[in-house]
C-alpha cells in the first residue's frame, strides 16, 4: 500500500513539473538558424524545431512609386522580430469592447517603410522541396498586417511539412490612390499595394529554396481583402509563374476601381493638401496624418452618407485600379485565362455571410468559364460559443482553423476538444492542396465544383456536402445573427 501511495504521490508531482514547466525550446544564437539570400545572410530563431525569421526586408519603395529590390548588406542581419505595417487609420473597432476582445488585434508600428515578410520552416538548407504557402492579410485593401491577429503565426502549418510566408504591403492611399495624372513618377500609385505582392512573390521565387520551400510549387491565400488580393494577382501578368494555386476566403471579387473615378478622388485629395502638379512632390513627404485627414474630408464629403467609411476609416474607399498594364483586365474579363488558367483555386464563406455567396459563385463560375476545372467550394459553419453563441461564424471566424491556431484564437473561437479537432482537419485540407491541388485527406474527398450541382463543403463539427435545392441553403439565407445583449455602443 505504502508503495503505491509512494508511486501515486510520484506522479502528482511530475505532473506539476510538466504543466509548471512545459516543453517548449527556443533557441537564438549566431549559428543554428542561418540563411543566404541573394541580399545577404539572415539569422532567424528555432522555437520547437520550427526555424522562424521574421521581418525580411523583400523591396523597397518611395511613396506612391513602383518597389524595387531591396539593399544588400554585408555580414550577418538578424531576423527575429516583425517588421513594420503600412500607415493605416485609427482603428476605431477598438472602442468596442466585444470587438476588442474577440479580435486581440496588434497594430504594430507602422511607417511608409513597410514591406516586410516572415517565414516559418521545419528546415533549411536541406534541399528540400516543401509546398510554400504564402499569406494575404484582410483588412480590404484599408488596413491589416501579417501579424495583426495572434492566430496568423505560421508554426502549426509548418509543423505540417510547408513553408509558410506571411507579408506586409501598402495599403489603403499609399498603395491606391490613383496620381497618375501627376506625371511619370506616379505612373503606378493606384497599383503600388499590388506592385508590392508581386515583389513578394518575387522574393519567394529567388529566396524560398534556401528556406526548404520549392519555388515551383506556392500556393497564395487570403481572407476578406486577401481572398480579394488572390483574385486580383490570378488576372496580373506580372505575377504569372509566381504562384500555382490560390484560395479564396470571405473575398470573392471580381471588378476594380474605374480609374476615372479614382482620379476624380486623387484630384480632391490633392486640392485638399494644398498641392497642385507643380508641387505635387511633396506629397511624397507630408506627414501621414495630414494626408488622411485630406483623404478622409474627400471620401466622407463625396459619400456623406456612408456610415461604413466613417466607422472603419476611408481607406476602406481604396482599392486597386484598373489601370490596363499592371492590371489590364476585369476580373472576368476572359483574357485573364491568358494569365491563371489551369491554376485550381479553393472559394468560400461562412455560414453567416449568406450575402457573399452569391460573390462565391460567381467567382467560381468564372474560374470554371475560363477553362479552369479545378475550384472547390466551401462554407464553415463551426459557430464560436462565445457571447451566447452571438458571434457565431461570423466575418473571419474560419482563420484559426485554417492555421491550426486553437490556442490563439481562443478568444474568438473559444477551445474546445471539438474546436482542436476540426482546426487539425480542415488545416489539413489547406496543406494537401497547398501539395498538389487536391484537398483530399484520409476518408475525405472533395468534390471538384460544376455549375450544375454546385457541390459545397460544410466544415462543421460534422463536415458534408451538399447541392443546389439543398435544404441547408435556405437555412443559411433565413440565419440572423443576434447582437450579444451585454453589448455596449462605442466608446
């Protein structure tokens, strides 16, 4: 008796040693985590045998102008810690408490200086050829930053055998706003935000290899404006080659700025700051502050009554321009087959998003018009318990399952055992394809989307497929989502 009280007593206490103590390595040093890039050697950290270098500096821009390649350097550059965001408005969402909390948001430091990326590894310079799966934040094109929710961290997928890369970009006026009226320097303005994506794929292209990623197979995929900005780079020439399969979440779209209009805008904001084609130049280097308090009076003046811009800043009027070089077509427009045909794309919503679904096929429908035979629907309808179960599946609740990012959705997702199980399934779903462009795992198989059936995934605790005349369809257009009844006005 004495000695199984003995052994009990035993295991109470190396349990507490293992939860006071849990097994978590990180290492940081000037030798273990070493990388060559064509500008010049990087040193990242290990954390639990993923190798991780964050703010890698991937171009380099004056404001409103085309990015370059960014500088070499000599010896050895750390890379252990985010790089700076985009100028962004004031996020005003932070005045509501219950946002606030479900959200955890990090708005970092932000600075003109911002293209910036991150990878995470399982190895490097092994030579081998791991899916790359490179990151688009959400945010429209107003706001956002690949570390802006805690749940885009990249470990738990490169425990999955990829690369992942997240990134940084213009956004909002300094990636949009349309001065090529002003002359040649400002030839691309209205394109800058994308200008940058591609020279993130770019970097990825040339760099990635050296980080156990294969160039030849990178998979590109966003939420909300990132679902929109993987639209936008299948219909660019310059990104063609760059990347080889794209999905699509909460961002279907298919039509961009009239350049007309947008020009229209960027005179105003001119006339605003005082500034006229003779002095245009120094709009290149007024503060921030000032140039959205002249872009927020124009918007807001032009669409007074749009309740939208006023609550989540005017750089959500902002978006890239149809400008017929950069981005030479609509979206639709069948000449993009030219660019992306052949690249098979995952599309979908959550269940609380009916009013995007419509966007959901039409996009697949165009895909598949184009010759592309190859998309694959979805909607999740995992609800967070959180707030009654008020926020529901609302905008952006899909993402930590998509990351396998429970822990650090918690707030959002709450973390149950049923929460961890469907994040490791459906995240998954996301590695197979990012492999070889077929979401298929174990006993489950996708079905590839036609435009008679309409087949769609339902991710839930129980995940099935269902079709057009489905009941379930009729169940999600009649959902309406209750507002939590603890919730506050704005502060």
């Amino acid at each position: 008796m004495k000695k199984i009280v003995a052994l009990a007593a035993t295991v109470l206490v190396l349990a507490a040693c293992c939860e006071r103590y849990p097994d978590h390595s990180v290492i940081v040093n000037s030798t273990d985590a070493l990388v060559q890039t064509q500008q010049g050697m990087l040193s990242g950290y290990i954390e639990n045998g993923i190798y991780t270098f964050k703010g890698i500096k991937y171009a380099k821009a004056n404001r409103f102008e085309a990015p370059e390649d960014p500088d070499s350097w000599e010896g050895i550059q750390t890379a252990l810690y985010y790089g700076n965001q985009c100028h962004q408005a004031p996020r005003k969402t932070w005045e509501d408490d219950c946002e606030a909390f479900l959200y955890q948001w990090d708005d970092g430091t932000q600075s003109d200086d911002c293209q910036y990326l991150n990878v995470w590894t399982k190895g490097i310079n092994d030579g081998k050829k791991r899916p790359v799966m490179v990151w688009l934040h959400g945010g429209g094109f107003a706001m956002g930053a690949s570390n802006e929710l805690p749940f885009y961290e990249g470990t738990n997928l490169a425990k999955k055998d990829v690369v992942l890369v997240s990134l940084n970009h213009r956004l909002n006026f300094l990636g949009y706003l349309d001065l090529s009226d002003y002359g040649e320097k400002y030839k691309y303005a209205g394109v800058a935000g994308i200008m940058d994506l591609v020279k993130g794929l770019e970097w990825v292209n040339k760099n990635i290899a050296a980080f156990g990623g294969d160039p030849d197979n990178v998979t590109i995929f966003g939420q909300s404006g990132g679902g929109g900005k993987v639209n936008i780079l299948l219909g660019t020439p310059s990104a063609k080659g760059l990347f080889h399969k794209g999905i699509v979440e909460s961002g279907s779209m298919l039509r961009l700025a009239d350049p007309e209009v947008s020009k229209e805008m960027a005179r105003r904001i001119v006339g605003n700051l005082g500034l006229d084609e003779n002095t245009i130049d120094k709009i290149q280097t007024i503060p921030y502050t000032e140039l959205l308090e002249a872009a927020t009076d124009a918007v807001c003046s032009q669409y007074p009554e749009n309740f939208f811009y006023r609550i989540y800043g005017a750089g959500m009027w902002c978006q890239p321009v149809l400008d017929g070089e950069v981005i030479p077509w609509q979206l639709s427009d069948p000449r993009v087959a030219e660019i992306s045909k052949g690249i098979p794309t995952i599309i979908g919503c959550n269940y609380a998003e009916y009013g995007m679904l419509n966007g959901v096929y039409a996009n697949a429908d165009v895909r598949y018009n184009l010759g592309d035979t190859r998309q694959y629907l979805y909607v999740f309808a995992k609800p967070s318990p959180h707030m009654e179960g008020t926020f529901a599946t609302n905008h952006c609740v899909e993402m930590p399952f998509v990351f396998n990012n429970i822990w650090l959705g918690r707030f959002m997702v709450g973390a149950d055992k049923s929460a961890y199980k469907l994040a490791d399934f459906m995240s998954d779903v996301w590695v197979s394809f990012a492999k070889n462009g077929i979401p298929d795992v174990k006993k489950f198989k996708w079905e590839v989307y036609n435009p008679e059936t309409k087949p769609v995934v339902v991710f839930n605790d129980k995940t099935v497929t269902v079709y057009e005349g489905d009941p379930f369809w009729e169940e999600m257009k009649n959902y309406k989502r209750d507002t939590w009844k603890l919730r506050q006005p704005m502060r």
